[in-house]
C-alpha cells in the first residue's frame, strides 16, 4: 500500500476541509449529548496559531453549547493573525479577539491563559517541547486543557505531566489529548474486537509511519536563532522530540492500545543515511520494543525519497491479524496472517465520525456535565514510548521503560526564561550544522 493509498487527513487538511464537515460533525454519534450548562458560555483560548491549533480552535467552537474564542497567543504576530482571521470567518460571532487580548511572545501563554479566566478551555498546541510548562500553569489557574501531541520530549517533561495531570483531578479540571486515533470510531471497534479475542493473544505490533522528506524552511535574513528553530520545530529535538515521537505517536500508541500494555524496554537503530539539511533530524528508525509478557512491537519510521511508502499499523495474534492505525481509515482484521480478500474476518460498516471533533465533544461535554476526564496518563506515557524510542535508537543501548521516565536529561534547560533573543540549547557550528545523536557515543541516561 502507498501512503496516498493509506492516510487520514493530517490536523492541517482537517482545517482546510471542516468548513465543509462541521455542522454535519455535530450530530455525530460519537459524541455524547450534552446535559447541563448548555446556557453557560465557555471561554477558549487559542496558544499556538498554526494548522494545529488553528483547527483545534475550529473543532472547539464546534461543540454543543454556546463558546466563545476570546484570547490568542503565539511567539510569531503573521501566525496569530493568519489564524485569527481563519476563524473570524468561519466563526463571526463567537471569535471575539480584540487587539488588547493578542498576545505576542514567549510569555504570551501566561497572558492569553489569565484572560480566559478559571472554569475556561485552554488549547495548547505550541511545540511539544513548552507542552509541560505550559499545562502547568493552565492547571494553576483553574483551566481545562486540551494539549496537541506530542505531550514532552524528555523523561522530566513526562514527569511534570504527570503531576499536573494528578493536580487536576485534585482541582476537577478536565484535560484532553490530541490522540485523536482512540477516538475514530472504525478503530475503536477494531481494538474492542481484538481485545475479545478475535484474533487470539497478540504477540506482534508493527507501528509504521514512511514517506517522503521533511523540509527545512532556510532561515530568513535577520531572524534570530530561536525564531528558526521554532518556525522549524519539527526539525530540532528539543522543540519536536524526533520523527519517531511528533511523528510516529499515534500508531506507537495504537499499537499500545492494542496489546493492552505499554513497553519495558526498547532497542533499535537510526540516523542520517540520505539527510543533508542542517537540522537534527534523523531520516530513518527502526526500534524494537519489549513488553512484559516477553512479546514485541516494532517501529519503523523514515521519511525519504523516492522509497516504500506505508503508514499504519500492522498486529498480528496467534489466529489472525489486523491492518489498522493512523493512516488507515478503513480498518481491516483477518484470518490467519495472509491479508487477501478472502481472508476478512471483520470490516467496519456504518458511521465513521470525525476523530478531529470527538475528542473536542467528548471534553467540552465533560464539563458541561461535570463528568471525570483526564487523559494525562495515557497521552503521557504514549509520549514517554516515543522518547523510549529515540533515546534507543539515538544511544545505540537497550533502554528501560523505568530509564527514560525517571532521567534527568533535559533538552532545554531554563526554557521558562527563553526569550526570542535567547541563544537555543543547540547552536550551529562555524559550518552551519547541528549536533547531531552518535549511536555507541550519545549518552541519554
């Protein structure tokens, strides 16, 4: 299967097309009716303006219940202002951002989450790198949270998640995850099933995400060091994590969720075959993990040219297996291990739904009804995988779950005092390039 044979839409084609999806969105059954406070408006607050939390934004103001966008927050003004004007149009009367409630800057989060005020939704979808930092206050200030993936990029960020995570259901905040895959409705059923045994015990899970390059915008004149690194985010692991983590979280976690278990170890192998941008990227993973039980899930990621294009998931039991994960919108299990026709044991039929706006449903109608939501834990420890992953591959050792949850090693020390002028914890040497990890000699425990 080729990857234009395969995919979803990504969070930025989902905000060029859910004009068209979102009044047929909310009727949707996956998401759940809404029982109290429909009269109380709920104040939003966009931080991170790009196609992420552009249609973040769009899925939030979709929900039942009257809502209202009433702060923005973004280190770059033509990012807050694109995504302003997007939702202007699509939402005339529920976008009120005046200029003073535009907020610009590495504080700006601080700023945009105080005006949405306590008992308000606060969407967090900067890079991952501030996603601890930034859950952190939403939390201190009596905010639910819906936080984009990846969650952190390093075992002390997993960790402040996790306690924010345990201060909210302290406070009762609700807190959603960008995981959207455990809300697609096709894939829910398939897991149910294969948890019921229909393809016997899983002993295998293939997480796959394979496609072209990932591009590196050059820097512009005058543009300081920071300001490129985050305009390229994906590229720098101290913002992204690594492909194998921003990218590939979703399948790790479908296949996570699957098999009912998260890793106790993973090794494996990676770096630089084809890549000459200057960034940190490595353009290919391949990583084995270990659960308990003695069986193993395999991630394989690489974004080159001209190459075997896939993007899914693909687990196998001890009767069957299935195709399935992001990336794959019609889920399939099968007999045997022989994925022909006749071998379809189970397809999806009926109403897909709209991942994008159930996850949004689900939290908006979780405090409206005050119901208990927190998805902290599992969206932390799905991140933690992809860490485990990359400091597997980027070590060239066998790390242990235990290892990388409980490291030291942060990648941006001091990033609450980060500034647009402030030097990046990586630089570029007198030739432009960037550190880059060094399997047998990179240290990451």
């Amino acid at each position: 299967m080729s990857a234009s044979e395969t995919s979803q839409p990504s969070r930025r084609e989902f905000l060029n097309t859910s004009g068209r999806i979102a009044a047929a969105s909310a009727l949707l059954g996956a998401a759940p009716a809404v029982h109290a406070a429909e009269n109380n408006t709920i104040k939003v607050a966009l931080i991170g303006c790009g196609g992420r939390g552009t249609g973040a934004a769009e899925n939030a103001l979709s929900t039942k219940g009257p809502t209202e966008l009433v702060a923005m927050a973004d280190v770059f003004d033509d990012r807050l202002q694109g995504s302003l004007r997007h939702l202007s149009g699509r939402f005339p009367k529920q976008v009120n951002v005046p200029e003073e409630r535009q907020f610009i800057g590495f504080d700006a989060y601080r700023k945009a989450i105080d005006a949405v005020e306590g008992g308000g939704v606060v969407i967090l979808a900067t890079p991952p790198g501030f996603r601890p930092l930034h859950v952190e206050y939403a939390i201190s200030k009596g905010c639910h949270v819906f936080m984009e993936k990846a969650m952190a990029v390093d075992g002390p960020g997993v960790r402040r998640l996790l306690a924010a995570g345990k201060e909210a259901d302290r406070k009762n905040l609700k807190i959603a995850a960008g995981l959207m895959s455990r809300h697609y409705t096709p894939l829910i059923e398939a897991v149910r099933r294969i948890h019921d045994g229909i393809i016997g015990d899983v002993i295998t899970c293939w997480a796959y995400r394979e496609h072209g390059p990932v591009g590196l915008r050059p820097k512009a004149p005058g543009m300081t060091e920071m300001a490129h690194q985050i305009r390229n985010f994906h590229n720098f692991n101290w913002l992204g994590g690594s492909f194998i983590l921003d990218w590939l979280i979703h399948n790790i976690d479908v296949c996570c969720w699957t098999k009912d278990a998260w890793p106790v170890s993973a090794q494996g192998q990676g770096g630089r075959q084809v890549r000459t941008e200057p960034d940190q990227m490595f353009d290919h993973y391949a990583v084995e993990y270990s659960y308990g039980d003695g069986t193993r899930m395999f991630a394989q990621a690489r974004h080159m040219a001209d190459c075997f294009n896939f993007w899914g998931c693909i687990i196998h039991g001890t009767k069957g297996c299935a195709v399935m994960g992001e990336g794959i919108p019609d889920p399939l299990i099968y007999k045997g291990h022989k994925r022909t026709d006749d071998n379809i044991i189970w397809r999806f039929t009926g109403d897909k739904g709209n991942h994008y706006q159930a996850e949004h449903d689900l939290l908006f109608d979780a405090i409206r009804s005050n119901k208990p939501y927190n998805e902290t834990e599992r969206a932390a420890y799905a991140t933690l995988a992809g860490i485990l992953g990359r400091m597997a591959a980027e070590s060239g050792q066998e790390i242990t779950w235990e290892q990388a949850l409980n490291s030291d090693l942060v990648l941006a020390p001091g990033i609450e005092n980060y500034t647009m002028d402030s030097q990046p914890p990586v630089v570029p040497d007198a030739e432009g390039r960037y550190p880059i990890a060094m399997p047998g000699k990179t240290k990451v425990v």
